[in-house]
C-alpha cells in the first residue's frame, strides 16, 4: 500500500472547480480491508482528509496537508434487493437514483439531481427537490481513524439539514436505502422532470461547486440566492470568480479563477448579506486546505 501513496498529487483535476493545490499524499483504496488496514497503520498525527467527485469541494491553492484519500472503483458497486439499495460511498448519486427506477423503486429519484457521491450524501444529509438522506437511509457502514470498522443505524448519525452529527474522523464506506414500489416509467418520468428543472435553473455545464450557501432557514424564510441577489451579488465577480447570472447561489469558475478568488467572492457576499440584511449564511461548499 506505501507503494501506492502518491507525494504531491494535484487535486484540482479532482474538482469541478478545477482549481486548488497538491495532496502532501494521495491514497486510493481499492476495497474495505485495505482501507481499514491503511488507516490502521497511519501514524496517529497524520491528517486524514476525504474527498469523492468533488462537486461541492474547494481546494484552496496551497493544498491539502497530510494525507488525501479518495475511494477507488471498488466502492462504487450498486445492488438492489426488493425496494432496498445498497451502493458504496463512491457510487454517484446519479446512478443510484437510475438503478432504482429501472428496479421500480420509487422515492430515490431526488437522487438524480445531486451531482455527487454516496459517501458526500451521507456525510451532509444531501438533498433535493422535496427530498433528503434521511428521509429514505435505513444504515450505513464507515470505518474510523484506527481502521475499525461501524456499523450505523440512520438515527444514530444526528442529521439536520445538511449536517451529520457522526464526528468528521469516520469515512462512510457505503449504505442501504429504502424506496417503494412504484412503476418504472412513473419513476423515470419524474427524474426527467428534475433534470429539465436543473438544467434550466441551474448553470449546470460551468466550473462550478453547486449551491454555495445553505438556506438559512432558522433566520429567514428567504432562500439565499434571494439574500445574494437582494446585496447586488448575482454576476459580481472577484478575479476569475463570478457568482453566477443563472443561479445567484452558484459561484463558477470563469476560466482562470483561482481557489482564493473563489473564497473572497463567497466571503465577500456573506458579509454584505450579514451587514445589509442581518443573515448569517454558512457555506454549502467544503472547503480545505492551506491558502497559497
């Protein structure tokens, strides 16, 4: 395994954003056993950071010190049993939403409009279009910093909106959902209906990261693309950063943005949202690693 741990691994081709710099050190595990067996041989003070297709991640430009994992082809298998799915943390969302209509599983299909992975879902509760995690996960399984494998039933992981409570140490290495019967077609019908909703709100084919800011909803009934636009955000633009014309919650990456220019913009519109409009906005986005 030291053999395949790889020094200086640049990580932005593992991003949408495309932006950000090197690993100190890269691993990809090909299963569960050498997972568990690499971290349990990881020196206790080495930090261990996790990262899956990257589409809601932004790596700033020094990096990311310690050790990067990212899950290999191997945790990506997706089975169906009756109205269950079980997909490993690297499957995409996507196709998990895919697999379960061709089965005739309804109630999934939220699914198909996160541009992510199973292992993102679960460690932030994602969701969207009426639906979340929690709404449809019966348990998961994940192995902590010593190389122990868990076992988690849905209730033991503590999730709010867009929050898990299972502490940042454990990597989620799959899961098992629960859908319904349903007719195929209907299924598909929705996700279709999702997807045409997506592509024409949302600035889909850019360098981008997703929603940039969570709705602050224990403060507003406002959304925070409404806050972003009510403080003169949408289009405002820092270096090759710009917040989005389509989405005012979507930043993008214009072309020569860097991961700093990024993080101002985003930085920039809180405070003008927190000054102008007394809300707190938290970033969606997760963001890692040293400033240039």
């Amino acid at each position: 395994m030291k053999g395949r741990v790889t020094e200086r691994q640049a990580l932005a081709p593992y991003t949408w954003f495309r932006v950000g710099g090197p690993a100190d050190r890269f691993f990809m595990p090909k299963d569960e056993a050498e997972l568990s067996a690499f971290l349990a041989d990881l020196p206790a003070d080495e930090r261990v950071s996790v990262i899956g297709v990257g589409s809601n991640l932004l790596v700033r430009d020094g990096g990311i010190e310690g050790t990067v994992i990212r899950l290999g082809p191997g945790f990506g298998r997706i089975a169906v049993d009756g109205t269950r799915v079980t997909a490993g943390a690297a499957a995409l969302d996507a196709n998990v939403a895919k697999q379960a209509a061709a089965a005739g599983i309804g109630g999934l299909e939220f699914y198909r409009g996160i541009p992510g992975t199973i292992g993102g879902a679960l460690r932030m509760n994602a969701g969207a279009y009426g639906g979340e995690t929690k709404d449809v996960l019966v348990s998961a399984r994940a192995v902590d910093r010593q190389g122990r494998l868990h076992d988690f039933a849905a209730s033991d992981l503590g999730y709010t909106y867009r929050h898990c409570g299972l502490p940042e140490e454990f990597i989620f290495m799959g899961a098992v959902f629960e859908g319904r019967e349903d007719d195929p077609e209907a299924v598909t019908a929705r996700m279709d209906a999702i997807m045409q909703k997506r592509e024409a709100s949302q600035p889909v084919r850019e360098r981008t990261g997703g929603s940039t800011f969570k709705n602050p909803k224990d403060q507003t009934d406002r959304s925070s693309w409404q806050l972003v636009d009510a403080v003169g955000g949408r289009g405002r633009r820092v270096g090759g950063a710009q917040m989005s014309e389509l989405h005012a919650n979507f930043m993008i990456n214009t072309g020569d943005a860097t991961a700093a220019d990024l993080e101002a913009l985003g930085e920039g519109i809180r405070e003008d949202v927190q000054r102008q409009e007394g809300v707190r906005l938290d970033w969606e986005i997760k963001r890692i690693g040293r400033a240039a």
